[in-house]
C-alpha cells in the first residue's frame, strides 16, 4: 500500500493518459495536481458532439486519432468489428481517454486567439481615429510585425464568454492562475479529475489558495484524515482559527468563538453566527431553540400582581358601595358626590386595566393596553384636578363681595374632567391612527429567551401619554399644595395634596426603572407602577372617608365639617 500523496504539475493529465496500459495506477490515488485553469464552454461540448472524421480530407491527424481513441481502422478489407464507421462520438469515450471538457492547455490557447484578436481590434480602432479610411486592411495584416501589437496586448483588458476578466500583468502574463485537482483512481485504473480548489494570484494574504477540503478523496492508506500542519494542531468545534502574526498564513492560533457565534466542525476559519431565534449551548458547538417568555398567570409573579389587582378593584368596589349608601350625609355631599362616583370608577378601570397587560400578547390586547391605561388614568387625575378646584372656588366664593359663585356646581367639574379627558383621548387617537402598537416578539434584549411583547409602535406616542398625564398631576399638585390649609375640618385638598405626592413619586421612578428592565420585567414594572398609584389615589382619599362613615359616624355632621371655617372666620 502506497503511503504517499503526490503534489503535480500540470502535465499529470497527460502522464496519466499515457500510462493508462503500462502502470498501476492505484500509486496516484488522492493526488493533488495543480493544473492550469480552464474555462467552463457550454459550446465546446456541443460542438464535441458534432464532430466526424471525415470532415477534412487534407488533414490526417482526426483519422489517426480516431482510429487510436477507438480502437479501430478505416478500410475496406477490415473485418467489420474492427472497422471505424465514422458515427462513432467523442462524448462516448471515458474521461481518462478523451475528456470533452475544455482542458487547461485548450482553455489557454482559446485565451489567446481571444487576446490576439482583440489586441488586433484595439489597434485598428486607434489607426481609425487618426484617418478616415484604411486601405487594403488584409495587406497590412500581413505585413504586420508582432512587435507592433505588445503595446496593445499589454494594455489589454476584457470580460470573456464566461464572465472571468483577462488582462496581462507586469511580466506580460495573464494571470488566470491554477485549478487545483484531485485525482481519483476507480479500480478499473481509470480516473477522474475533481476540481477542488484555486489558486488566485494577487489575492489578499491568506486567500491565495482556496481549498474545499470536504471534496478531498485522501489515498486509502490515510483514512480520509487530513495531513496536520507542522506549526499547529486541530481547532476543535467552539474554536476558530487565528493568524498567528509574523508567521504563515497556514500557522494559527484556536481562539475561542465570541459571544453568539459557534464552531460545529474542525478547523472553522470563522465562527458561524446563530439564527435569531436560537443562542450558542455552553461550548459554542451548536445551536438551541430559544423559549418563548411572557408575563403569564401561571408563574407567581403574574398571578400576584393578578390577585393584587382583582383585590383593590373589589375594594374600591366596596368603597363605591359604602359612599353610595351614606350619599345624603355630609361627608359625601361635601365634595360633589359626581365627582368622588366617577373618581371611584375610574380606579376600579385602573385596576382592571392592569390585567391587560399579562398573558401572552395578542392583536387587540396590544390595541388596548396603553390607550386604556392613559385615558382610563387620564379621568382619574381630571376628576381629582376638579375636585381641587371645586375646593379652591367654594372657600373663595365665602369671601364678601366674590362673585365665584358662578363657578360652583356640577357644570364646572364636568367641563374639566371632559376637557382633560378628551385631550388624552385625542393623543391616543392619534397614535392607534398612525403607529398603533402590534405584537411582536423581542430576539436581541436577551440571550436565551424570546421576549413576546408589545411593540408600542410610536414610542414618542408612549411618552406624550406619560407626559399629559404628567402634566395634570403636577396642576393637581401644585393646586392641592396651595389650598392644604384652608380652613376646614375636613379639608379634602390636604389628603389630594399627599395623594398626588405618592402619585407623582411612582411615576417619575417609573421611567428609569421602565427604561433599564428588560424582557417581562418591563410590564411587571409597568403593572406595578399602575397599581401602586392607584392604590395611592383610593388609600390617600377615601380611607379617612370610610374611617368617618364607619367607625367615627358622630364626625359624619354639617357642624363638625364647617367649624374649622367658622372659627377662622371669627
């Protein structure tokens, strides 16, 4: 058994040809031939096809190849199963006899002719542009010396049939390069040529030889294993190659792959980077599916917040429930019951509107998430911004002489609660009409898990909502501040005053938190914070409310509420 892998010139087609008959040839199996490269002519073959011997009598040379190629004699005392007959085909012979692909000598040779008559072309078109008329042209092409077309040739240059650029470089060359071959060696001692790789002059370091190692049929003695290079082992699967500086491009380091990038096979000059919806395993050698995540009932942190929100909505149904029942007492009547109806509602929505928000995202939870939300949220803040001013305006109209009067009652209050709430609403509109939030799946934020969220499609949108509902809160605030201590008993503006303190303190740290959670922490955030301050509304407001109607009832009377007001005014 032969252990030796032959490295050969470009002659090795022709050696082998001719060796068919008197060598084994099992020796030249796995060999790598580096031969010239040769155009690939679709119409070469066809013409291969068409081609007899008696197509030119004065030339003898196809007769005796024919009758070589096939084993055969022209003649008429010739025994009929040694007679050629003519209709015999080229394409019939095997490869190692007669290859009916455009060998690299052909391909070369057609090159030329090519470039000769290009060059021939180029020079008479300069002749052409410095007189209008050439005489005689087959005269001068046969007086023609060839030194006369090297100016041409050198600067030569064009595209051929096959798309490949032609041009000589600086030692009068072209620089077409080579093909590199295998050679396989059936047991019948013929072979075949299988092209697996190029050499390609003036390529950039490292690339000069491109081999497709996978196509290589290595000499039985070897196993099909790869001969290692002498400066360095295998990089094995999770590694890529790294150029070693100052060596050669065949000497390099195994560099492990970066982050979100793997290795499946030995000596991977580069790590492959892995599809958006898997993340490298532990060793970087392969690829896993990512999990699907989402913020559901199912795991603690959904059904908490799930059971926190259905709790304070029950309880501030209660709460609507109890203020109903003493609607004709003073306490409730102090602060127009409308109002304090509506607020309530509206926080029992603000409630519910956090179960939105879990589950897995769909097309109409994405719709009603945050429009819901901000003007749900809106008509609370209006209705407590109502309830400041309704407390403003009735401790000014006590003064002799004022005349805001006018301004008291229910007319007032539903103007401003509608006016805010319409402003909201108009802001919402707009964004589900130009850029409404869609479900959609997040595959960057984290490594092994795809977010299923709600992209909120405008996220300027997102942030006018917050800032208007901002913005009301902060008038609310700054109102309520500035009429804590009016003189009453039982003055509402004080408990709006720390209300909106909790309020504005949740949403404020609502946004950087927001901004550097990812994936389902964002909406537990986003529920929390939604939760949180409505709690903060109904505890800050109406707790001492029910604290009157049920445990200080004897509080519950027109005297007591007004007597601080009285006194002031004495």
């Amino acid at each position: 058994m032969y252990r030796k892998v032959w490295i050969t010139t470009t002659q090795i087609d022709f050696v082998l040809t001719g060796s068919l008959k008197l060598w084994d040839l099992q020796m030249f199996e796995g060999a790598i031939a580096f031969t010239i490269h040769r155009n690939e002519l679709v119409e070469f073959g066809e013409f291969i096809q068409l081609i007899k011997p008696g197509w030119n009598q004065r030339d003898g040379f196809l007769k005796d190849f024919w009758e070589q190629a096939f084993d055969c004699v022209f003649g008429e005392m010739v025994p009929d199963n040694e007679k050629c007959t003519g209709e015999e085909t080229l394409a019939s012979l095997p490869v190692p006899v007669f290859d009916t692909h455009l060998t690299g000598h052909s391909s070369s040779i057609y090159n030329a002719v090519y470039a000769l008559a290009h060059a021939l072309h180029a020079m008479y078109s300069s002749r052409l542009e410095h007189r209008t008329t050439v005489e005689h042209p087959e005269c001068e092409l046969q007086n023609l010396q060839p030194w006369q077309l090297h100016p041409f040739l050198q600067r030569l240059s064009y595209n051929s049939s096959e798309g490949e650029t032609v041009s000589f470089n600086e030692k009068r060359e072209i620089s077409s390069g080579f093909d590199i071959m295998n050679v396989v060696i059936f047991p019948n001692s013929s072979f075949h040529q299988v092209k697996i790789g190029r050499v390609v002059p003036g390529a950039l370091e490292g690339d000069e030889v491109v081999i497709d190692w996978d196509r290589i049929v290595w000499h039985r003695g070897f196993n099909q294993v790869v001969p290692i290079s002498v400066c360095n082992a295998y990089c094995h699967p999770g590694f890529q190659k790294k150029s070693k500086e100052g060596e050669k491009f065949c000497c390099y380091d195994c560099a492990l792959c970066p982050a979100g990038r793997i290795s499946n096979q030995t000596d991977m000059d580069e790590c492959l980077k892995c599809p958006e919806d898997q993340y490298p395993n532990e060793n970087k050698t392969g690829c896993l599916p990512k999990l699907v995540i989402f913020l559901s009932y199912e795991e603690p942190l959904g059904l908490s917040l799930a059971l926190v929100a259905l709790s304070f909505s029950l309880i501030t149904a209660w709460v609507l429930g109890i203020l109903m029942k003493h609607k004709d007492t003073p306490i409730v009547k102090a602060n127009n019951r409308d109002l304090t109806y509506t607020l309530l509602t509206s926080l029992l929505l603000c409630f519910l509107s956090s179960l939105l928000f879990l589950g897995r995202p769909g097309k109409l939870s994405c719709l009603l998430q945050q429009p819901a939300f901000g003007i749900i949220f809106s008509v609370a803040v209006s209705c407590v911004l109502a309830k400041t001013i309704t407390v403003v305006v009735a401790f000014m109209a006590t003064k002799p002489g004022s005349n805001m009067k006018k301004w008291l009652g229910r007319r007032t209050a539903n103007y401003i609660v509608l006016s805010c709430s319409l402003g909201q609403a108009g802001i919402c509109s707009v964004w589900l009409g130009t850029s409404p939030p869609f479900p959609a799946f997040d595959m960057h934020s984290l490594t092994e898990e795809i977010v299923a969220e709600c992209s909120g499609g405008s996220v300027l949108m997102f942030y006018l909502v917050l800032g208007y509902m901002g913005f009301l809160s902060f008038i609310c605030f700054t109102l309520a501040f500035q009429a804590r201590k009016l003189p009453d008993s039982f003055n509402e503006a004080k408990l709006i005053t720390f209300s909106m303190v909790v309020f504005c303190s949740v949403w404020v740290s609502f946004v950087p938190t927001y901004l550097s959670t990812k994936g389902k922490s964002m909406v537990a955030v986003e529920i929390f914070s939604i939760l949180a301050s409505s709690a903060g509304l109904l505890i800050c407001i109406f707790a001492p409310k029910i604290y009157i109607l049920l445990l200080r009832p004897e509080l519950n009377t027109k005297e007591h509420l007004t007597r601080g007001k009285r006194s002031k005014m004495k």
